[in-house]
C-alpha cells in the first residue's frame, strides 16, 4: 500500500513539473529581441514568397531557442501555444513551411504564404514587443 502511494505522490509531482515548465513564461531581453528583430529585418526584404516562409519560422525557432525551448519546432510549439496569438495559424504556418521544405516543386500560394509570414510576426511580437 505505501509503494502505491509514493507512485501516485511520484506521478503527481511529474505532473506538476511539467505543467510548471510548460506554464512559465520567459521574458526576453531587449539586446535578444533587437536581435530577432535584426533577423526579422532580412525575412521581409525577401521576394520570394516561399524563401519568407521558410526564414520566418527560422526567425521564430530562434525565439524559441531563446525561451530555452528543445526539439523540433512543433515540440516548441507546443509547449507555448496556449500563450501565443492565433496558433491555429502559427500551425497552418509550420505545415506550410514543411511542404516547402519536404515537397519538391511545391509553390506556396502567394496568400498563404503572406498569411503564415503574419503568424510568425505574431509570435515575434507577442514575445519582443
């Protein structure tokens, strides 16, 4: 009976660890966002729609990294969707951005892409604004 209740008080714990670290919320400095604003900079001087998409969200994992967030960006991305602003779009952004990446010879509509580049600003500001 007591080694039921160490597991039960084991996986209580766990739970409260990871809701912790998924419910904080890092602050960034103003030198780390002048940075990610520099980086922002070079994504709208882009022509290509597709090239924007996929430097947007490069831009977005380096927030990322800043928060001290590890693995692939969708792992990120879940760990801070519930602080971000539209994150169906911000997902809809990603998914975008893998087809560019992984499909040979996909072009992103012109409309998509600008909708998915506003998603990653969106996260951008929410963080350094």
């Amino acid at each position: 009976m007591i080694i039921l209740y160490v597991l039960i008080g084991l996986a209580l714990l766990s739970i409260l660890v990871v809701a912790f670290r998924i419910g904080r919320r890092k602050t960034l400095s103003s030198v780390t966002c002048a940075n990610i604003w520099k980086l922002w900079e070079r994504v709208e001087s882009l022509d290509d729609h597709n090239q924007k998409v996929m430097e947007a969200e490069k831009v977005v994992d380096v927030l990322f990294k800043e928060l001290d967030l590890r693995g692939s960006f969708a792992t990120k991305l879940k760990e801070v969707e519930a602080y971000i602003p539209d994150k169906e779009y911000v997902w809809a952004a990603h998914k975008l951005r893998n087809q560019i990446a992984h499909e040979p010879g996909f072009d992103a509509r012109s409309r998509d892409a600008k909708l998915a580049v506003k998603a990653f600003y969106k996260v951008i500001q929410k963080y350094c604004s």
